[in-house]
C-alpha cells in the first residue's frame, strides 16, 4: 500500500476551507456583503520647536553661507559702534542683507562690526567658530 502525503501552506489551507465553505452553502445566489474599513495610524508633529523629522539641509536654517556672502559696504559710528551697520550681498540667489551687531542670519550670528570687517560666530555641529569678512581693499589713483 503506497500513501501520498499533501503538503499545504496556509495559502492552501485557507483555498480548501474556502472550497469547503461554498459546498456546504445551498444558496449560491444570496451573498453577503461586508464593507471594510481600512485604518491608518497617522501622526501629526505639534511640539513647538523645529520639527525633528525634517532634514535640517532642505530647512532655511542654514542659509546663508559664510561662503556666498561679499561685504558690499560698512556703515561705521565710531561715537557709537554698536549701531554700526553692514551691508552684504548673498551672490547665490541675490538677496541682500543689513546686519548690525547680535542678528542671527541662519548659522551665522553678528558679533562685532569693526571698519573694515564684519566678525561673525558660525554654529555648527554644536559647535562655534569666528569667522570674519573683509571690505576689499581700495585702489588708490596715482
């Protein structure tokens, strides 16, 4: 006597019980219909602050560059320093900026206008830095 062993996968298992299930309904016209809803969990950030879910590169945070900036001009008080002004000129996108001393400008942060530099402290990483810019330098007529 020879026996063969069927091997079903929960795929045929539920075909089978499927099959079983419509052989034993008499009425094959009638059939039930069940509505299904789908539910999707969905999470809506309200914290106040910056998102941490949002790429910090693709944010305005970090523009301007120190690198994308030229010092068009300094307007300096020397009775008065801290209401010195700097002009500057972002030569990626065009934008102009008017800095005095403490604005911040995405990383960068205005600490001392001096007469022919602007000093800023650059955070990055947690970390800072001082970085200057310098007016260019003046051509003298003979």
């Amino acid at each position: 006597m020879r026996t063969t062993v069927w091997s079903f996968g929960a795929f045929g298992v539920a075909w089978l019980a499927a099959g079983a299930l419509a052989a034993q309904s008499p009425d094959t016209t009638r059939r039930d219909t069940a509505s299904v809803a789908l539910v999707r969990e969905v999470f809506a950030y309200e914290g106040g602050g910056r998102d941490p879910f949002v790429s910090l590169l693709k944010s305005g945070d970090i523009r301007p560059l120190l690198s994308d900036l030229k010092l068009g001009g300094i307007y300096y008080d020397q009775r008065y320093p801290v209401r010195s002004v700097a002009v500057m000129r972002d030569v990626t996108n065009g934008k102009r900026y008017r800095a005095k001393a403490g604005d911040v400008m995405g990383r960068l942060k205005v600490t001392q206008i001096r007469p022919r530099e602007i000093v800023f402290t650059v955070q990055e990483f947690g970390f800072e830095r001082q970085e200057s810019l310098q007016l260019a330098k003046r051509e003298e007529m003979p």
